[in-house]
C-alpha cells in the first residue's frame, strides 16, 4: 500500500478505535465464525494482517492463550497504538505489533498456525500478493481465514451512501462495482475463490455471511461511518461544510428506510473466505 493509504488510515485511526465497541457488537458472530474456520488451539502462533484497532486481535489472543503467541501488523502506527493500549489493558501479554504492509513478504518470522485478516484485504490493491505473502508465513496445514465485504446488492446501507454523496460532488455515472482496492473490490463471484487459487491455498471455500448493523437509529450509522475514515468520507471532503452537512443529513434520511420495531437494522453481507497451506496434518 502506498504511503498516502498509510496517513489516511492514521487519521482515521482515533475515530476507528472509538467505534471499537460498536464493531465489536457489529461482527461479534462474524469473528466467533472467523475463529471457527482458522482452527485454533491453545498454543498456536497467529498473523492478524491488517489488524486495525485490535478488536479482533483481543479475541484471538485469547483464543490461543498465554502459551499461544500473535502478531499484529498494520500499515497505520498510529492505529496500531491503539490496538497496543487495549491489549495491554487487559492484560494480555501473548501478542506482537508490527508495521507492516499486508502486501509485503514479512521476513523473519517462524511459520504462524494461521493468518487471520478481518475487513482489510479488500483495500489492498493487490490481493494476491496479500494472500502470497501469507502463504508463505503459514506452516504446511496452517490455516488462511479472511472476511471481506459481499456483493454491493446485499450492501444497500453502503450503496445508499455513496450514491448520495456521488450526487453531492457531482459524479455522474456509478462507481465500477469490483473497483481494486474498494470496499466491494473481492465481491464479485469466484473472484476470491481465484485469487486463493492461484496463490497456492487448498480446501478452499468462500461463504457469505450476514452481518446486520444494529443501532437506535439510522443518525448512529451516519456518525460512525463519520468517525471511521469511510470512502464516505473521502468523497465529500472536497465540498464546504454547509453542503457535507446536507449530504449526511439525506444519508441519515434515506438510511431511515431500515427503521423498525427493534430499532434500526442496516442489512450488510460479508464473505468469510479460508484455505490451507497443504502439506501438514
């Protein structure tokens, strides 16, 4: 990834952390299913690649233990000593920080059990050297496990989003839907399933998960993708304040449609993508 993916992932970082709690409720199911697929055990040594604020990198450690060992690599330092100041106040002490681009070969590590990545590999513009550099960290029989983002129909909170704030810049036409690097970039059919192909992986499946956003309201969904350093964001930073403020209000408007008797419920899809690095029991 680039130096400029970098800074901006380190402006978004405080904001990032913050919804942590929100996340965590966000894809609790989603990461006890990432868990599952990457075949843990008390001891194993494990990659969280892109491990953002460290979310999931507190239920892997524990996961593994006090015998086990992880590390956690992020292209962003700044958010990366977040994900270090939650651990560590909670006292665990079985896991590693280390800046890192996940596109990167990452030297000097004995083989991992697993590699993990939760809604990072999507953004790297090129996944199959993502998924050959964790290939070759794994040790024969270790694990691969990844959640990304599904189809952009079965995303319409997203979807919804950006077509308002298109509108507000003035962007005619639609973004291409598998755009390299975007949040949908690994969406379109077979596409992981390739991609995991041709880096080497086997016992390969790619499964959608769904992973409604639950919140009082649709207002909660606006401030969070706010806070998070979104591709919201990035296209309505060019315009002044009083017409950004406009395009969230509509987003928060037509986001009202998931309103309900149990509060707001924004529909999301996830895949959860998983191979093995053959040779090992």
């Amino acid at each position: 990834m680039t130096d400029a993916a970098a800074r901006a992932w380190d402006q978004a970082a405080e904001g990032w952390s913050s919804s942590t709690p929100i996340v965590h409720a966000w894809l609790r199911a989603a990461t006890a299913a990432m868990l599952s697929e990457a075949r843990l055990w008390p001891g194993a040594r494990v990659l969280d690649m892109a491990a953002g604020a460290g979310d999931q990198t507190m239920d892997i450690a524990l996961a593994v233990g006090p015998a086990g060992h992880v590390l956690a690599t992020d292209i962003s330092p700044k958010i990366l000593d977040f994900a270090r100041e939650r651990i560590e106040g909670a006292g665990l002490a079985n896991v590693r920080f280390a800046v890192a681009d996940a596109q990167q070969p990452l030297h000097g590590e004995a083989p991992f059990d697993a590699v993990m990545c939760r809604l990072g590999l999507m953004f790297c513009m090129n996944p199959a050297a993502a998924l050959a550099a964790a290939f070759d960290v794994l040790r024969p029989g270790g694990r691969f496990v990844a959640l990304v983002f599904g189809d952009p129909a079965n995303n319409p909170c997203i979807t919804t989003m950006m077509k308002v704030a298109r509108k507000y810049r003035g962007l005619g036409g639609s973004v291409p839907p598998y755009a390299d690097g975007g949040l949908f970039s690994l969406a379109a059919p077979g596409r992981l399933a390739s991609l995991l192909t041709a880096a080497g992986y086997a016992e390969i499946a790619v499964e959608p998960l769904a992973a409604p956003f639950e919140l009082p309201d649709a207002a909660a969904y606006v401030a969070f993708v706010r806070s998070s350093g979104s591709p919201i964001m990035e296209v309505l930073a060019p315009l002044d304040a009083k017409a950004r403020e406009s395009a969230w209000g509509e987003m928060v408007a037509a986001l009202g449609q998931f309103q309900g008797d149990r509060g707001w419920v924004g529909p999301n899809e996830l895949l959860l993508a998983s191979g093995t690095r053959a040779g090992g029991a």
